[in-house]
C-alpha cells in the first residue's frame, strides 16, 4: 500500500530524510514514488514510475537539496494506472500546495464533475487529484492549511491517511489526517514529522504519536496540535518504539525474507519465554483480558484474519479445540464483514494481523464488536489500530517484517495461539498442572529443534529440490489436520513470490475432485507429521503416487519420507508444535524457487506488505 512521509525543519535540509523514510516504507508495495520540496515562493514536484533509484536519477542535480521542508509518497496504484502523471506528490496548480495520500476516495467521481464544472482542471486519473482541489479551492478563500484541509475532509467518503504542504507567507505548513490507513507523527525541537510507519521517523525519534482516525494534525518543530474534524482539541500519547533501526535491516542476508526466516528460533523464545510459568504449567500474559473468570465464561471465538494470519488463526483451531475444549470459528476477514454472521452470544472474536492496519481484519473485528463479541488480538505491532481497539492483546515479539511474504510472523501467530491454548485450557480445567508444563516445556525445546533445522544442510537439500522443479507449470500442497493450514500456507508463500499456480489442499479431499489435474511428474509436496493422521495421510501418498505425481514429503514421518521422491527431513516434536517446523522447508522452498526465477523476493509483483485498503 502506498506510504506517505512529511517533514518541516526549523533549520536543516529534509530531503536526504525523506528519501531514507521512504526507504523504510519501500517494504509495502509501490509502482511509482515522489517529493514535493517547500520553500521560498514556489513548490517543487518530482515524482516517477518505477523504484526510488528512479526518482533519485531526478533529484541529482541537487537543486532541492537544501529545502526545509518536503512531502514524499510511494503509490501503489489503484485509481489510475502506474505513471509519472498519477504518481504524487498531486497539487491543484496553484504551485503553493501539494498533497500525498494513502486510501481511496469513494466519491471522488462526483466531486471531480462539482470541481471540474467550477473551473479545475485535473492532470491525473487519481481519486486523490480531487482532494487537492477541493484544499487549493479553501486555501483560495483565504483559510488557513488546517482549516481548508478540515473543510474539505467533511465532503469526502472513503479511507485514507494524507499529507498536506502549503506555503503561507512564504512559510511552509504542514498538515495530516487520518481516516482508515495508518499515520504516524513526532515532534522534536528540530522537526516536525509524519510517516505511514514508525520506521520512517525512526532516523530522528522513537518517542511517537499513533494518529487515531478522525485526526487532524498541525506539525512544527517542537509542537504537534491535534484537534478531530470539528476542530475540537485532542490528547494523544506519547509512545515511546523500542524497535531500531537495525533491527529493520537486512543484517548480512540478502534479502529480508531470508533474514527472517533465520530469525525465527529467537522469535520463538521473544514470543513465548517470558510468559511460561513452568511451576504452575500456565502462561501469564501482561495486561488484563486473560483472568480465569473472562477465559471461562467464553462459549465459543471467532478468528478473522487475512492470508497468512488466517493460516495460523486456523491452526490456532486445532490447538484451541483440542488442547482447551473451546469452540472456534475462522473466517477470512472480508467474508466475515459482508455475510452477517449469526454469533454465539458470550464470544471473543480473535483478531490476527502482523501488521494490525489490515482493512479487512479491522472491519470484521469492529463488526463482531458491535454484535457484543469481546475483541482480542494476536498483533505484531505495538499501537496498532488492531491492538488499540482490543480489550486484550497477545503481542508477538517478532519484531519488524519487512519481507511482503510473512514468515517470522507466522511462526510468532501459531506461538501465539499455542500459548492462548495453553491459558484457556488451564483457565477452564481441561488441562492439568503436569498437561501444561509438559506442552510448555516441548515449547521451549522446540528453539533448539529450530536452530537445528534452519542450517546450512537444509537450506541447500531445499534449494536443490525446488531446483528441480523450476519449469513445473503447478504445485500441489497436501497436509491433513494441524497440519492442512501448512499446505495452505507453503502453497501461498510460493504462490506471492515465485508466481506459479500452487494450490493447498486437504489431503483427504483430493479424490474429491483435483485429483484429476495429477500428471506424471507434477509436484506435489506433502506434509506429514507423527500424530492422528499420519497413517491417512501416506494413503493419500500412495494415491498421488499411483497417478504418477511426484512426491515431495516434508515432515517427521519417516515412513511417508520412505514413499516419497524427494524427502525434507525436520526434527520430530509434538503433533501440536509441528506446523512450526514443517513451515520452515516450504519457506525455504519458496525462497529458493523464487530466487532461482529471478524474482523480486521482498517485494513481490502486485503486493503490499500492509493492505489498508478493501
Ligand atoms: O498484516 P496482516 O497480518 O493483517 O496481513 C494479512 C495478509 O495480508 C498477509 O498475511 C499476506 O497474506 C502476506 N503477504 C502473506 O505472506
């Protein structure tokens, strides 16, 4: 999705920053980027199709080097196609304004014929190009920016977070709202700032404001006013980010994706450890939401989430199902929203999301609120929309994903829901003391079996399988129980970045229907654990096996590894943890076969690390 940056310096030069922070949001997907400089009398626009790089060749004459203020923008495109004419920066003409924006204006059409019959005349097919008018048309009638921006958010519909730059009397003025997509903002004694993520403002500060939606903010050195739309004044806190930026960078790997995946063995003791009370066989999560009394009043919880965060909210099904006798629903977030869902009464809805910020995710869990169900989430990003509209939260510790195909926050999810597990089930008697300190104690040695897995030997037995299979025309990933969101998950993983068809199945429902497709020779990657289903699953084995498919077994079972072509070996480890392990070789597989296509692995054709957007 598209990210925004603003700064307003009270001294230096800004765009050597703003250029870094747009760096820092290249991770969310974009197809074209752009600055608008402030200063003296005139505004300057530069903006380009394509990578930074690009628009770094426009500024190397240097002539805006030295300006004290500036807005930058990357777009990915959804009114309009990618082009230097639909990129922002966008401006009404007036060449004292400029406007960046992330969203979508919904009535953008009908304001584009009011603007156009008073005399705009619109440069770009963006729904954003009617925004800068209508800010230019209240600039026009004398207003101040804070007022023509509040002034003209009132005749729009839609999502959106924005940026807004004039110049008055010489001096520019920076301005930002948010209505759906994130926006955060800082103010040292030397600047003012704004960013889609903290990781834009970091290069200056960590202590920060998270914009709620229905805020207008005025930045300056040393001063942040925050009023909502009718112009009221507004607290916000200070939060202070304890993330840096190293831990942001790629650290010697070459890509994002990789370094994450290799991150995983200390999410897991970041994610789990200091909340394992091993005497009691319990977990202890900081904040309230997950006393005995709420635990044990729950009927029954509804999972929303999107892509990958739905794959663990699915596993976290099996877990919670099993290990606390709970009941639980998963529903993709944007079905959820429009089906109305009849709700048992005394639910939590479970919100999961990395990046907290996923519109879909955050439209379900509102709704479910709404209809009464207490909203928990599973989130990755402290002061998150998710995590700020949840009476209880279960952050994972697996610090920054920069990577769009999520990795360590998949393994940080199912931890998650592992431990939620454990608490419910012991909040609520299923599980004894001696249950949860052996599920607990199989968690902590599960770190070791990952740092034993993520090696050397198996990154090379991965990369030479997946080279085997570079001109397969499709894959098929097979797995049954705990183990079924696996194959869903290592299906999409290469799906995002390799851009072959693969599809996820469950195992025991191939002769239902796919398993027609099955040619001699097609790969098909099967996951396979000691646990119920492992006998089931080598029967489905032999059927793949006896219409020719290849075989590729991933897993613990060492008898469906005998069946197989190729075997992925991983350490043996409880049923229920098993998806931790089994997911690492089809990281790895996608990786390998992505990279071995000459694929963008960080960031991927069509993607965005954050979709903030329907
Ligand atoms: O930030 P979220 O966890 O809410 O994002 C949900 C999905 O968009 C995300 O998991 C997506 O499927 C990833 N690209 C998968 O690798």
């Amino acid at each position: 999705m598209c990210g925004i940056v603003g700064a307003v310096s009270r001294s230096g030069a800004v765009l050597e920053g703003l250029i870094d922070g747009l760096r820092k949001l290249e991770y969310r997907g974009y197809d074209s980027c752009g600055v608008a400089m402030f200063e003296g009398e005139a505004v300057q626009i530069r903006r380009k199709v394509g990578r930074l790089s690009e628009l770094e060749k426009l500024l190397a004459d240097g002539a805006l080097a030295g300006a004290r203020a500036g807005i930058g923008h990357t777009r990915w495109a959804t009114h309009g196609k990618p082009s230097d004419e639909n990129a922002h920066p966008h401006t009404d003409g007036s060449g004292r304004m400029a406007l960046v924006h992330n969203g979508i204006i919904e009535n953008y059409l009908e304001l584009r014929e009011e603007l156009s019959a008073g005399g705009a005349v619109f440069r770009s097919e963006t729904d954003t190009e009617v925004l800068t008018h209508l800010v230019g048309r209240e600039l026009a009638r004398g207003r101040g920016l804070a007022e023509a921006v509040r002034l003209s958010l009132k005749r729009v519909q839609g999502y959106y977070a924005i940026a807004v730059m004039a110049l008055e009397n010489g001096q520019p003025r920076l301005v930002c709202a948010r209505q759906g997509p994130p926006l955060v903002v800082a103010a040292t004694n030397e600047i003012g700032l704004c960013g889609s993520d903290v990781l834009a403002l970091l290069k200056y500060t960590r202590d920060v404001v998270f914009v709620e939606d229905g805020d207008i903010v005025e930045l300056a050195p040393g001063r942040l006013s925050i009023t909502d739309f009718d112009g009221r004044p507004v607290t916000r806190a200070v939060r202070h980010v304890d993330w840096d930026e190293e831990a942001a960078s790629k650290g010697g790997y070459p890509h994002h994706m990789l370094k994450e995946i290799h991150e995983q063995p200390d999410v897991l003791a970041r994610t789990a450890f200091d909340r394992i009370l091993q005497v009691e066989g319990d977990v202890d999560f900081e904040g309230p939401g997950f006393d005995d009394a709420r635990l044990c009043a729950l009927e029954r919880i509804q999972v929303v989430a999107c892509g990958t965060a739905l794959h663990a909210g699915m596993i976290g099904k099996y877990l919670i199902e099993n290990l606390a006798g709970v009941a639980v629903d998963c529903d993709y977030a944007s079905e959820f929203r429009y089906r109305e869902p009849v709700l048992a009464p005394r639910s939590a809805v479970l919100a999961i999301s990395q990046s907290g910020e996923t519109a879909d995710t955050l439209a379900a869990m509102r709704l479910a609120r709404e209809r009464g169900l207490a909203p928990l989430s599973i989130c990755n990003v402290q002061g998150s929309t998710v995590v700020r509209e949840s009476e209880a939260v279960i952050l994972t510790h697996a610090g920054p994903e920069i990577g769009v195909a999520s990795t360590k926050a998949f393994v940080a999810q199912v931890i998650a829901c592992y431990l939620f597990a454990v608490r419910l089930g012991r909040a609520r008697g299923k599980l004894s003391v001696e249950q949860g300190r052996e599920l607990l104690d199989e968690l902590r040695r599960l770190r070791a079996r990952l740092e034993g897995l993520i090696t050397e030997k198996t990154v090379d037995q991965v990369r030479a399988v997946a080279a085997k299979h570079l001109k397969a025309k499709g894959f098929f990933f097979l797995g049954r129980g705990v183990n079924f969101p696996v194959a869903l998950e290592g299906a999409l993983k290469l799906k995002e970045i390799s851009y072959v068809h693969a599809e996820g199945y469950a195992a025991g429902e191939m002769k239902h229907g796919p398993i027609a497709l099955i040619e001699p020779g097609m790969p098909i990657v099967v996951i396979n654990s000691p646990g119920r289903v492992a006998d089931k699953v080598r029967s489905n084995i032999e059927q793949v096996k006896a219409r020719g498919g290849h075989v590729i077994s991933v897993g613990a079972d060492e008898a469906s590894h005998k069946l197989a072509d190729d075997a992925i070996r991983v350490p043996a480890c409880s049923e229920w943890l098993s998806p931790l392990l089994n997911v690492v070789p089809l990281q790895l597989f996608a990786y390998h076969h992505a990279l071995a296509r000459g694929c963008d692995i960080d960031k991927p054709r069509n993607l965005a690390k954050s979709v903030t957007v329907e």
